[in-house]
C-alpha cells in the first residue's frame, strides 16, 4: 500500500431524483489504497463476528452434551445471541449517521465482546453466565460489527452493492471450519481450549480489520461513473430494468409512518424467524434421528454455507427478474425446504434432509442480502443504512419467536410441528412481499369498460 496523496477539489451534484454525489475524490487519493481492502478487511471481520451464531449452531447438538444442557437451554442461547446482533446494528447506523463515529472505534468494542462472549461459552458450563456474557454482550459486539462492516463497504461501493453482500455472506461462511469439530467435540474433557482459540482468531481478525476501514466523506460517488446518467440509463445501471426507484427518501421517523413499513418489517420478521428455527433445530433434529454429531454438524454446515454462497449471486437474480420477485420465490422455496429436512429426517434419507438444507440456507441468504436494496426501493437512500438498521431488528423479533419459542412451545410436541409452522410463516412472508408496495405511489383504477358502455348507451337513450 502506497502513501495518500493530495486529493482533487471535490464538487457536489444531484440527479433527478434528489440524490446527492459526491465527486472529484478517487479512493486510492482518500485511503492511500484500493477500496478492494475494504471490502477484503470487512469480509475478514464479519467472517470472525458471525462465529457467535451459525459456528455455535452448528455445534449445537456438541455443546448440549458437553455443558450439560439440555437442548431448549442451548437454543434460547442463540435465540438471545441473534436477538441481541440484530437490535445493535440500527443503534450502530444511526448513531454513525449522526456522529460520524470511527469504524476502528466500534470494531475494537465488538472483537473484546465477541471474544469475551467465546471464551466464557468454552470456559463455563453456568447457563446463566453463558447468557450474559456470551449470549448478550457477545451477541451486541457481533452486532457493533456487522453495523460498521455493512455500513462502511456499502458508502464504499454505492453503485456496486454486490460487495456488502460480500460482506454479509462472509457472516454466515466463517462456521465451516468448525464442521471439522464436531465429531472430536465431545470426546475432549477441555472444550474451552477451542473456544479459547477461536476467541484469538475474532481478536486477530476483527482487530486487523479495524486498522483498514475507514469511512469515506459523506456522498462519495466514483467519479468514473456519471451520477446523471447511473439515475436514468438502464445499460450503465441495469437494476433499473425491473427496480423502479422509491417515490420519495424517507427519514427513520417517516419511515415509521408509512403502512408499508409494517408489511416490511412482518415480511423480514418471517424471514428470520424460519432462518433461525433451522439454524437452531436442524441439528438437535438429526442427532434425534439418530445421526451423529459429525453429521448434524454437517447439515448445519450446509445450511450456513448456502446462507453466505446465495447472497453473493442475490444480486444479480434481484437485477434480473426483480428484487422484490426474487425475495417471493426464496420464500416459497423456503416453505417447500421445510418439508424436506422433515421428510429426510424421518425417513433416513440423508441426501433428501441435506438438499432440504441447501436450499432453506439459499432463501434466507438471499433474503437478507437484498433487505438494503428492497429498503432502498422503497424508502430512498437520504437515510439508507438507519432505515436498514430498522428493518434488519426485525431478526431480534424473528430469533426470539423462531428459536425460544418454538423450544419452548413447538418442539416439545414433536419436530413436525415445528417444520410445519416454520413454512407456514416463510409463505406468510412471501404473501407480505407479494403486497408490498412503494409508499406514495397513486392506486390508479382502471374503469370498468362494460359499465362506461352501459353509461353512453344511456345516454344515447335519452337523446333520442
């Protein structure tokens, strides 16, 4: 990496919409270095964060075992995990918004947390104290992350947002080599020690990102890419071609206002909550029918990984056929998975269950990658990452109902209960979607043809 030089004067500009740029600046003139670092430094870092919840999904079934739980103690753990990240990131966006707070700041914060939080899940088997510690902290500190990472790449790359869904891929990715675990898992009287390890990695990880990322100034645009003609031409910007921009760009707290906002908000609420039930069940469901820990650990794995691959293609099916088209589609495809991990389960087919994995990890991947766009369309982008924020807490809602209460409700009536509920509401979010509409766009009805023909026979009538 080469010293910064001495920037351009930088100007502002406006395309039709009201959308302000910022241009005149090249990256390597703010950073000293391509703005590829920081899209590399983000995914390294959402990596090491998301370990805290698809790495302990995916040695669930392990650490039940191993700490002496039982399954529902080890579920609400995750539940609380997930309820925790996704509450920080709206706080995180609106208070970066506001005070232009450093990235290294936070992600400081969030490597102690979520190191804290991995140590102590390897250190104790005190439910109470896992709760707080990592389940809690630990689940804000990930979250203090996720934020900063999501919210950095994305005013780095505004006219390629393909990179923070890099970025958030990478957040479900870094369980995978914990897969490898799973079967040595229980047979170590010291499972802290593997934890104690990975708590070095998040620090490494998440510390050595820290050092690279670094905001730009507010608007930045590349200045390779003509603001006027990106708002308007379909062959330079072809998400135009099935995304129709937002009728107006709403602050959070007109947002709130709009009838459209709740359709949202319930759609990602269903979102989360049958991508959690999986996340959290799909291993407790195999080891009860009567596979190993290696190969629960497996499933998981799977489902994690097709989380983080799907949302790097989610993109270009949003660009293609419709953001808001591609989300319906994930969602019933995730309502039919739902019936294969059951079925495979079972029946002891293994392959069937799997399958059933990769494609409920595809839908949620693909579902929350677009979740900036679809927020975007709809809202504007003069407060883009708050609003996101917003709709992102859904998943607070969604890891409590999705994992603690179908513990503590569902599962202990049997699994098929739960699967069912969980396409249930993967259709119900899909239905939600399928409604969905941008707020100020005029409902336009269209006249019934046979009543006008009715209306001027009438008064053909009475003129004779």
């Amino acid at each position: 990496m080469s010293g910064p030089t001495f920037p351009k004067p930088a100007y502002e500009v406006r395309d039709l919409h009201g959308r302000l740029y910022r241009l005149g600046e090249t990256d390597r003139e703010l950073l000293g270095y391509s703005r590829a670092w920081i899209a590399w430094a983000a995914g390294l870092a959402m990596l090491a964060a998301g370990v805290g919840q698809y790495g302990y999904a995916v040695l669930l079934p392990a650490i039940a075992a191993t700490q002496g739980w039982q399954p529902h103690d080890a579920v609400w753990v995750l539940a609380v995990w997930a309820a925790c990240q996704a509450a920080a990131v709206y706080p995180v966006a609106r208070l970066r918004s506001r005070v232009r707070i450093p990235p290294a700041a936070l992600m400081a914060v969030g490597a102690v947390l979520c190191a804290a939080g991995l140590v102590t899940l390897g250190g104790s088997n005190d439910l109470a104290l896992v709760m707080t510690t990592h389940a809690v902290l630990g689940g804000i500190g990930a979250g203090l992350v996720y934020g900063t990472c999501v919210s950095v790449v994305s005013r780095w790359y505004p006219e390629r947002p393909a990179r923070a869904h890099f970025a958030s891929g990478a957040f479900a990715v870094g369980s995978i080599p914990l897969v490898v675990l799973a079967e040595h898992f229980t047979a170590t009287d010291a499972p802290g020690s593997y934890f104690g390890v990975v708590a070095v990695v998040v620090l490494l990880l998440v510390g050595a990102a820290a050092l690279v990322l670094k905001d730009p100034p507010a608007h930045w645009w590349p200045a390779r890419i003509d603001p006027h003609l990106w708002a308007i031409d379909k062959s330079l910007n072809p998400g135009l071609r099935r995304n129709q921009p937002a009728i107006r760009r709403y602050a959070p707290e007109e947002v709130l206002r709009c009838p459209e906002s709740a359709l949202l908000y319930g759609a990602m609420t269903c979102v989360s909550a049958f991508a959690l039930f999986d996340l959290a069940f799909v291993g407790v469901f195999a080891v009860s029918s009567d596979w190993s820990f290696g190969f629960a650990a497996f499933a998981v794995g799977t489902l994690a990984g097709a989380s983080g691959v799907s949302r790097a293609v989610a993109g270009w099916a949003g660009i293609r056929f419709g953001r808001a088209r591609t989300v319906v589609a994930a969602l019933v495809l995730a309502g039919a998975a739902q019936a294969m991990i059951l079925a495979g389960g079972q029946n002891g087919v293994a392959l069937l269950l799997v399958f059933g994995c990769l494609c409920a990890g595809t839908s949620a991947g693909v579902c929350f990658a677009l979740l900036p766009e679809l927020v975007d369309d709809h809202f504007g982008d003069r407060e883009a990452l708050p609003n996101f924020g917003l709709f992102y807490g859904a998943k607070a809602v969604g890891g409590v109902a999705g994992v603690g209460l179908a513990a503590t409700l569902l599962v202990p009536h049997g699994f098929a209960a739960g699967f069912a509920v969980a396409a249930l509401v993967s259709l119900v979010g899909a239905l939600l979607i399928g409604v969905l509409r941008r707020p100020g766009l005029p409902r336009v009805t269209v006249p019934d043809s046979r009543a006008r023909q009715r209306e001027s026979a009438s008064h053909r009538g009475r003129s004779t």
